[in-house]
C-alpha cells in the first residue's frame, strides 16, 4: 500500500451546492472534475493521507481580520463561513500534530478580501488565509508566519490584512498588474512602516512559463524564506497561473504547481482562484496534493500539456532574471529603505480607491499608520463608498503596547456617532472586538 | 419456501423459512478439501422431509471464493492496465504479470489517446507464452467511457478463461481499487465457475429446478448467472449473512449497534434508521482493497475464548486465544472462565478455574469474584472503545455540501443487539456501560442461515449524465446511451430507478416486491463560455437493503 512521506490532512469541501450565480466561474461545477480525479486516483487510500470535514467559522473569527460592514452576518453567505472554517480544520490539523501538512480545498477563495469589507471583490468576500491564521495565532500563541501567494491575481487582500505585519511575510507572484485585476502588485508596494519589506510583490509578465515561476521561486522566494525563518509557510494556492486558465495569460503547468510545492513544502495550503475547471484544475490539485504528501507527482500531465508549445520566450525569461536580482536586493536592503522613508515621522498616511468588481462598489479611503516604539503602533481606516457607507475602524496591533491600546479605547469612546455610520476598535491583543 | 444455507470456515448453517417462519434449522461442519460436497449434503439433509416443489429458491452464501483465495488457489492473472497521466501505482500484487499500455481517457469519458493496437498483440502473444489463465483488464475512467476495456478484450477473443473488465464490476470512481477488484474476480473466476457449475448439474440431477441465489458482502443476493461474472461479490458474504440473520431476529428501525460475538473475535455492525450501514469505498479483502460493496463491519480479536493474562502488570484479554477455557479442559484463563467461575455458566471444570483466578486475583490484589468481574468489565470496555473510534470515524464521513455539512447527520445508537455464544450474560454488562437498551434474541445459532435464506437482490447503479458529450452511462448494467441534449435531472432519476428495477428483476428479485431508491444525485450547469450550456448529471441508486420481509414469530 502507498505511504505519504508526509501525513497529509485534506478538507475537501466543493460545497456542490453553491454558485455566486449560475454561470458565474465560481459556481457548483469548480471542484467537480477535481473531486474525480482525486477519487479515481484512489488518494482517498493512500496511508497517511487523511480527509477532515470543515468546521464553520464565527463572527468573532471574521472580526479578527475584518470590519464587515455594517456586520459579518450579513455579508457572509454559509459558504464564506464554512470555507473559513475549513481552513480553519486544515490549520488545526498541523498545530495539533495530527498531520505534517495539510490543503484546504474550499471554495469560495479569499486573497481579494481587504481589511474592510463591503461586499464581494474578486469573488472573495472573506480573507480565508487570514482568518483561519488569526485563529490559530489566537490558541497556539506567536507564530512567525510567510505566506506565498500563487494565484495569478495579486493578493492585494491579504497585503492589506498583513502591510503593517513584521511577523508575516507575505509574497505575491502573479500576472503583472498593468494587464490584469486587480491591477495592484508592484514591487514598489513594500509593507507599512512597521513591516516595510515584509510584503514583497514579484509581477511576472504574460505567457511566464514553468521556468520562469520556478526561477522566481528559487532565486527570490527560497532565499527570503532561508533569511525570515518562518515557523509556517502557507501557499495561497491559487491555480490561474495555469496555461488554459480562462481569465488569465500566463503558462504554468500542473508538473510546474507540484514542482514549486515540493520545493516551497509549505505547512498549509488553501486554494485560491483557478477557473480551467476540467482542463486543469483536477491535474493541479493532484499534483499538489502528491508533492505536499510527498509522493511521486512525476506521470501529473494535463492531458493537452506539451512541453515545446509552453516553452517560455527569451525575452520573458531575461526580463525575470533581472527582476528577481531587483527584488532580492530590495529585500537585502529593506532596513536602510525603511530608514529613508520613514525617519523621524510620527505617522503615515495611505490614501486608496478599492473597486468592489463582483458587488460593483467603489470605496475611498485613508489609513493611517502610527509609529510606535515598542509596538507596531495603533492603525486607522476612515472609509467611505458610493452607497453612502462611512466607516471609522481602529486595529491595535497584536503585540501593542498599554499605551497603544489605551490610546485605541480613548480614540474609540470619542468618535462621534452622528460622524459615521458604523465604528469599529480591533482589539487584537485581548482578543475583544467592538462596533457602535 | 426459501432454504438458506452459510458456509463459513468452521461450519454450515442451513436453514429452511416459510411464510415469515422457520421450519427447519441444521449445522454441520465444514469439510474444507470438499466445499461442493460440504454444502450438498448440508442441502440433501435439510430437505430430506420436504416436498420438493414447495422450495422456491435457494439461498447461498459459499466461501468458495475466499476459499480459493487463502489457499492460493487461483487462475494465473495477466492485468492489462491503462493508467494514463497521473499517480505512479505499483500494481505488482495485483496480478501474475501486469501490463501498463498507453492511451488515456479523461474525466468526461473523452478519449485522449488511442490504444495502440501492435501493443495488445505482443501482450497477448506473452500471456499466452507465460501461460495466463485469466485475464484482466482496467483503465483509468473507464467507467465514464469503456470503449478502451471493450477493444482490448475484443483483442484477446477467447484465448484465455475469462476476461474481466473492470468497468463492468463498480461504476464508482477509484482506480487503484478498480485494478484489485478486477484481478481478484479474475483469479477466483474459474473455481467459481466450476463450483456453480457443479451445483447446476446436481440440482438437476436431484430434480429440484429452481433458482439459486448466492449472497454477496452487501447482505443482498445475486442470481447464479451473475454470480459466475462476477465472483468477487461472493467473497465475505458469511459477516453479512449473519447481519442479515440479526435483521431479521430483530425488527428495527432507529439507530443500532449489532454485535456477534463469537469465541475468538466479535463483529461489530452498526445500523441508521434501521438499515445496514455500508463501507464508504469498497469492502478490504486481505491486502487489496476493492470495489465490492459490503456491510460495514469491525471485528476485535476478543471473544469467549480470547487469552487472559497479566502483562506489563496490566490485566489483558486477546486478541488472540490460547486453547479452550480451562472450564472445558484448556490451559489458559478465559472470559468463558470468568463466567464460570461466576456461576453464569455451568461447567466441568470449575475448580481449575477457581484455581487459576486465585492466582490472578493475587497479582491484581482482588477477590476471586472481583478479579472474574474484572475481567468481564474488561472485555466490555474492549468493545466499547472499539464501537466509539468506529461511530467517530462513521460520523466523520466527508460530505460535500453545505446542506450536509450543517445538517450534520450522525448515527446516535439507540440499542445493541447481540448473538453469540456469551449474549445472554453480556446483555447486562453492555446495557450498563452503554446506557442503552440491550437485547439478545432466544434463537440465534443460525441466524446467519436465517439470514442467507431472507436476503433479497441488491444492486447499486452509479449514472452519469452528460448533455453535452449526449451520454448518459451505466456502467454496473453497461448501459451507454445517446440522450437528447435536454436530458434533466427528473428524468435521469427516473431512468435511475427504471434501470435499478430492472436490474434487480434480472438477478432474480420477484417482479412485485422491488424497492428502488435514489442515495444521491445531482445536477450541475457546465458552463463554457459563460454561458449555461449543458448539464453533467449524477445518480446513484440502489434497491433498498433489507429482508424479503420480517420474521412472523419463532420456530413452529
């Protein structure tokens, strides 16, 4: 019988009974063709590979990660909760020993989804990572984490959720901004003032083949990881990267998703976006699947794949050799950036326009980031959208010191109000979340 | 009247039911060199005072199959597998020789790429070297399209035995399976055959012409016919004979837990709303996993006979045994022991008991009483533990929508029943560890028979509907049908219990007493394009588990 190197928890939850809409890419069908493949190729028998159920996910779990407006409860469909807390299961999973590993396949995904949420962006209404992580931060204590986003769109969700984060690395590959939504993603975007360098953005242009991923991982993501020393790595499994994806340009493969997963051997793997239903979503999940168990992935093709018509243009490949020397010199020199731009002020301001392209709603609005020296510092967003939402939310930061907390509650029991049509404190260090 | 009969390793159980009772009971032993002649005179005996053509049917459920396996004695298996992209399997025990050909068929039943035909030729030209004598084979997905199955053993023609396509066996998805599931009905094929065969002519012989029907691990039957297609069903149907037999005991219809506890192992079944709760995938026969269906059980190495001892200054029961009881002459302690020394149980040997029990209620610093307690309380809680890791694993089931997952079904036992040699004096124990209702029935000895004898047909069909590709596939029944590009999920469940009826008629089942059900279904939009084109449909329906009917009252 085959043995999994790795023990490897599996949630598979396809939640075959929920679409956004009926034609949508995120509909009923998503996981179909790979819940086949995972049952033909008999991974349900495979020692050492175990399937959980999701749990569901509460609204105090959404409020570590979120100001849903006006509340989670209703911004949240059942799906949002239970994909949560399938990764939620998944992450436990890992934390208590059952298994070395384990791949949340839920649905729907969740790397959109910013800080504050007023509806649906990218498909995701919730970010699943972030959550299920905060979760696990809240009952196993401190943990230096690096998330890897794979997905072809920029994570700008979770590099919202984690900008000011120095505990968590985040680092997004995806198809260049310029030719793709969200549109974010440059490399200039480097984290908020107490974390500048830990949010690192690697754009890749169109038709990036398995070559050049793979460049990217050895040369940027591998040697930033050996330097952050991460307690868990989580892969934001997104498969749109692939070559018949519909929605995106680039060329990876399914051997190319196994490959990265092998050689990143993340702790944690939830899936994000992918929407080649049947020509690649069964192959990529199995090829991740077998890589993070440890199990030979080598016979994963796509039944279309050929190496010669995927072969990646010269061009592409010198132009991502050269960005990848750029971004591992950034990363090098993140503390004397840091310095310049950051030397000597008492706060920062970052302005932003978010469009909402599923829901169709555009919000405005600043954050402000103050600068401590012995926390992180207590963070700010004042935001309004065209439906007539304005919002004032408070975060201290996990690790805030007395005097930052004490200036969060002072700063909450004086905002009018009259001023706003919701207002929230984000206690993060005493696990309390208030809302008026 | 229906004759049941249970062959297992030890003995033969026959029994005779009519009109909801039981006319007739019989054991014997079983001659393992002749299992032909082991159930001939089993039969002869049972109807010896019997109107011939009062017998309707004849229900068996035979270890001829596992038999042939334990012993090593089957056909030589040349395997013909198409794996196409994806896991690397090693198929090594699976076959006597196993060929991987190339050609692939995708998820939807496309055809990816084509057999190579000068392949199949040198293959059959080395089985045929290497003396095969069955053949099988199997490829990935062949269940949504067989036509790669189909051609290579057109290939072959009629060089070999038999040929069994995996196809034909499960309509489930699970490839690995699939190949183990195929190779055992290829290996016990002949024996099967042979022993069908011999009981065809005899039957004959004896002026008896009615139909048999041989149980499977699912607690239904099949006809003799389909039998020697697919042999592999036969394998491990004595557990769920005996299943059928505590059904039939016991009327129920809310949560359980059966127990069978025997001298060396107990076999734990668990029923939701009344009926059988079956294994997820497949049942395990000895190293291969497979494709059949079976009740789902669990058995523990403990029993009347299991071997007490102190180890690592712990009292431990099993989970092998040691000889007799000391009670009936044996050298080791026992819970039998225990009973007897209790004065539950009358036995010669008592004071050898008591001598024995004297020394280990010295380690354990109890009474003799007490130390006996101790020991019954053990093998409880042994039983206990085992019925909680199960119903924890059962209740952990994936389910894969958000309906399920927050319905959150769970089986909840609401009683036990027990059979078995210590039933009676258990009951109590059970009933006070369990804090749940215990009963045992008065006649037990050969509910398995009881069992055989009240099995109806079963069959399992897995539909798959694609509008788009227009084709809707059977595989258990090897249904592939054009259908109209409208094709709806109403009609598909139709069509599902159509063909399920049907089906059961065919293996045998009385044209006014079949129950189909639908177990699953579902119906997605696929869309391309962003458009809702066409539909992929699933069904999967089956007969209703269960008994012909109940059982009127005890014997005339």
């Amino acid at each position: 019988m085959t043995k999994a190197k790795n023990r490897l928890g599996l949630v598979f939850f396809p939640a075959f009974d929920w679409a956004i809409s009926a034609t949508h890419p995120e509909r009923e069908e998503r996981l179909l063709y790979t819940q086949d493949q995972i049952f033909e190729e008999g991974i349900q028998d495979i020692d050492g590979i175990e399937f959980y159920n999701p749990g569901v996910a509460s609204e105090k779990d959404i409020a570590r990660v979120h100001f849903a407006v006006p509340d989670a409860a209703s911004q949240l469909t059942q799906s949002h909760f239970i994909a949560v807390g399938g990764a939620i299961r998944a992450f436990q999973a890992v934390m208590e020993k059952e298994v070395d590993k384990s791949f949340a396949l839920v649905r729907p995904p969740g790397h959109h989804a910013h800080r504050v949420v007023y509806g649906d962006r990218g498909f995701c209404v919730v970010n699943v990572e972030a959550v299920a992580l905060e979760r696990i931060r809240q009952d196993y204590g401190d943990l230096r984490v690096a998330i890897v986003d794979t997905d072809a769109h920029h994570g700008d969700g979770t590099q919202d959720i984690y900008w000011n984060d120095k505990d968590t690395l985040f680092i997004s590959f995806h198809q260049d901004g310029r030719s793709l939504y969200p549109g974010t993603g440059g490399m200039e975007e480097f984290g908020g003032p107490a974390a500048y360098g830990y949010n690192i953005n690697i754009p890749l242009p169109q038709g990036t083949g398995e070559e050049g991923f793979l460049y990217i991982l050895d040369n940027v993501v591998m040697p930033i990881l050996e330097d952050f020393k991460p307690d868990i790595i989580i892969n934001s499994a997104g498969q749109d990267n692939h070559y018949s994806d519909p929605l995106t340009n680039m060329n990876f493969t399914a051997q190319g998703y196994a490959i990265l997963n092998e050689r990143l051997n993340p702790d944690m793997a939830v899936l994000e976006g992918g929407y080649s239903i049947e020509g690649a979503l069964p192959y990529i999940n199995l090829g991740i699947i077998l890589a993070m168990a440890g199990l030979d992935y080598s016979h994963v093709f796509e039944p279309d794949y050929d190496a010669e018509k995927l072969k990646q243009d010269a061009a592409i490949t010198d132009h991502i050799e050269k960005l990848a020397e750029i971004i591992y010199d950034l990363w090098q020199h993140k503390e004397e950036l840091a310095e310049e731009h950051f030397k000597n002020k008492k706060e920062v301001t970052r302005e932003r326009q978010i469009y909402y392209d599923t829901a169709g709603i555009m919000e405005y609005q600043v954050q402000t980031f103050t600068l401590c020296e012995n926390c992180s510092g207590v963070n700010t967003i004042d935001s309004k959208n065209d439906e007539h939402a304005h919002i004032f939310a408070i975060t201290t930061p996990r690790k805030a010191c007395q005097e930052c907390i004490d200036k969060a509650y002072a700063l909450y029991a004086g905002l009018s109000k009259r001023a706003y049509t919701n207002i929230y404190l984000q206690d993060r260090p005493r696990d309390k979340y208030l809302s008026k | 009247m229906i004759i049941g009969i249970d062959m297992g390793g030890t003995h033969i159980d026959g029994a005779i039911v009519a009109n909801g009772k039981i006319i007739k009971t019989i054991k014997n032993t079983t001659d393992r060199d002749d299992l032909f002649k082991t159930i001939w005179t089993t039969l002869q005996e049972l109807i010896k005072d019997i109107d011939k053509g009062q017998i309707a049917r004849i229900h068996l459920s035979t270890t001829v199959s596992t038999n042939a396996l334990v012993e090593n004695k089957v056909s030589k298996v040349g395997m013909i597998v198409q794996s196409g992209p994806g896991r690397n399997y090693d198929f090594s025990a699976a076959g006597d020789q196993v060929e991987f050909i190339a050609g692939y068929v995708d998820h939807r039943g496309i055809v990816i790429k084509e057999v190579a035909k000068s392949e199949i030729s040198t293959i059959k030209d080395n089985f045929t070297k290497s003396a095969m004598e069955s053949i099988g084979i199997v490829g990935k997905f062949s269940t949504r399209n067989p036509s790669h199955e189909i051609q290579v053993s057109e290939m072959l023609g009629d060089h070999f035995d038999t040929i069994t396509m995996g196809h034909s066996l499960s309509g489930r998805l699970n490839f690995p399976r699939r190949v183990h599931t195929t190779y055992l009905n290829a290996a016990v094929s002949r024996t099967f055959r042979t022993f069908a065969d011999n009981m065809e002519k005899s039957l004959e012989k004896e002026g008896i012409n009615v139909p048999v029907h041989i149980l499977k691990a699912d607690g239904g039957t099949m006809d003799l016919g389909t039998a020697k297609n697919k042999p592999v069903e036969t394998i491990l149907s004595g557990p769920a004979a005996s299943f059928m037999g505590l059904s039939a005991l016991f009327s129920e219809s809310t949560d359980g837990i059966l127990l069978d506890i025997g001298g060396t192992t107990t076999d734990i079944f668990f029923l939701a709303h009344g009926v059988p709760l079956f294994e997820p995938l497949g049942i395990s026969i000895g190293s291969h996993k497979t494709l059949i269906r079976a009740i789902y059980s669990t058995s523990i190495g403990l029993g009347g006979d299991s071997y007490v001892r102190m180890e690592d200054n712990n009292l431990r029961i099993g989970p092998h045994r040691a000889g007799r009881p000391i009670a009936f002459g044996g050298e080791h302690l026992t819970p039998t022991d225990a009973m007897v020394a209790l004065g539950k149980l009358e036995a010669t040997g008592k004071q050898q008991v008591i001598a024995a029990l004297t020394k280990l209620a010295k380690q354990l610093k109890l009474s003799i009483q007490e130390t006996a307690n101790k020991i019954l309380d053990e093998m409880v809680s042994l039983i206990k533990e085992r019925v909680d890791a199960s119903l924890a694993a059962i209740n952990a089931r994936p389910v894969y929508t958000i309906k399920e997952l927050l319905e959150g079904k769970e089986v909840q036992p609401q009683f036990i029943n027990i059979i078995g040699g210590p039933a009676k004096i258990l009951a109590p124990l059970l009933a006070e560890k369990f804090h749940i209702k215990v009963k045992y029935p008065e006649e037990y000895a050969v509910a398995n028979a009881i069992g055989a004898a009240l099995a109806k047909p079963t069959i399992e069909i897995n539909m798959h509907v694609d509008t788009e590709r227009r084709k809707l596939s059977v595989p258990e029944v090897e249904i592939y049908e054009t259908i109209e590009q409208n094709y709806s999920l109403a009609t598909a469940q139709n069509r599902a219990l159509e063909i399920v009826t049907d089906a059961a008629r065919k293996l045998g089942a009385p044209k006014d007493n079949i129950e189909a059900e639908i177990v699953e279904s579902n119906s997605f939009n696929m869309v391309r394009g962003f458009s809702k084109a066409s539909k992929n449909i699933r069904v999967r329906a089956q007969t209703t588990p269960g008994l012909i009917y109940a059982l009127k009252g005890k014997r005339q």
